[in-house]
C-alpha cells in the first residue's frame, strides 16, 4: 500500500542488516495473512507492528515454501519497512530499506524519491539532487520529483531552472496544488505580481483549503521586494 505518494517492504539481507533477525521457522500463517496485518498497521499507523508483520512476509518470501499464497515483490515489501521506518524517525534503517527498494523495478522510482525526500530533510542537496534526476530521468511524469528538485534549485537560487521545472511539473499534473504554489512564491519573490495572480487563480479555481495562508506569505514577499 502507498500513503500518499508512498508505500513500505524489505528483503532478508536488510533484515540481517538493520536487525540482526534470523528466520523464524515457527511462522504457521500464509504470506497473505502478515501482509495484510501490516496494511492494517499502517493505516492505523501503528508502524511498529507493520514492521513486525513486514519481516515475516520477507521470511516467508525467502524461504520460499508453500506459504507464499500471493504475489508480492521485495521491493515493494522493502519500501514499506521504510517508510514505517521513517515514520518511526529511524532514518538509518529507512535509508537502508529504501536503498535495497530500490534495486527492485516494480519499486525503484517511488525508493528513489523517498531518499531524495530524506536527504532533502537532512540538507544533504547534492545527494537529494542525485536521487530526483534519477527518478525524472526513469519517469518523465514523475511530478513530485519535478516539485522537489524545483525546490532545491531555488535553495541554491538558480531561480529560472526552478520555474522551469515548476511549469513541467503542472504539464504533468495541472489539478495538484503543490507546484503552482511554489511557482506562485517564487514569482513574488521575482516581484512579478502579474504571473503571482495567474497561479492564484488558478489555486482559487481547484478552491485549494489552505490558499488564504499562503496568500500572507505572498504578500509579505511582494511588499519585501517592493520595499
């Protein structure tokens, strides 16, 4: 399962790796059943338990027995173990599953984007950099990887290749409010009112709830530029 724009799993070499587990031989319900269970966990965030029923899907995956009773790939078990990781503010370990994810196809460009996410946070941009034009380079739709890197260029003030990924990235999706309102910010930013008021127009038209917060900040900027 994906929250929002991501999704958790793992393989037994991360489960050596972040855990020191073993296999558990005692396990006795079928792969579906654990899965399950660590969907539920999620969507009651309860990571800690998802983390507990992720492991015994990625045992019975490697042992290989009649157990496996539903398709289900390693990568995606993996980025599930790290995003409940990350969720728990483990980092280390998020980094360590995301990383083994990302080997897998059917989870490499979503892996990708939550490094990216994480190195983001922790002001690591040219490692943050290195993960979004990865993913953009394996999917030319990758929205948030657009709306990302856009944000890392603005931090390094390199404001035109910052716009230029913004308006790609509403190319892409035109009905998600992100990108145009950090397209809106860095056109206050730029003292241009006139493209600002475009992008809030359109903001207004999708009736995006938080609009009137950040219509304060554009204000502030403008007058700050302004001044």
């Amino acid at each position: 399962m994906i929250k929002n724009m991501m999704k958790p799993a793992l393989v037994l070499i991360i489960m050596l790796m972040v855990g020191g587990c073993s296999m558990n031989k005692d396990i006795l319900k079928p792969l579906s059943y654990y899965y399950t269970e660590a969907e539920k966990a999620l969507l009651t965030e309860s990571y800690d338990r998802a983390l507990e029923n992720y492991m015994k899907v990625l045992t019975i995956l490697h042992d290989g027995d009649e157990d496996v009773d539903m398709a289900i790939s390693e990568g995606v078990v993996c980025f599930d173990i790290g995003y409940s990781y990350e969720q728990l503010g483990n980092e280390d370990k998020a980094i360590e599953a995301y990383l083994k994810a990302a080997e897998d196809p059917t989870a490499s460009t979503l892996s990708k984007t939550a490094l990216g996410n994480i190195y983001f946070h922790q002001k690591a941009y040219d490692k943050s950099k290195s993960y979004f034009e990865e993913v953009i380079s394996e999917d030319d739709k990758a929205y948030e990887a657009f709306v990302n890197l856009s944000a890392i260029y603005a931090l390094q003030e390199d404001q035109a290749m910052a716009l230029s990924l913004l308006t790609q990235a509403i190319d892409i999706d035109s009905t998600r409010p992100d990108a145009l309102l950090n397209r809106a910010y860095l056109f206050a930013c730029m003292g241009d009112q006139a493209l600002m008021d475009n992008d809030i127009k359109a903001l207004k038209e999708m009736n995006f709830s938080s609009l009137d917060v950040y219509l304060k900040i554009y204000d502030e900027v403008l007058k700050e530029v302004n001044r």
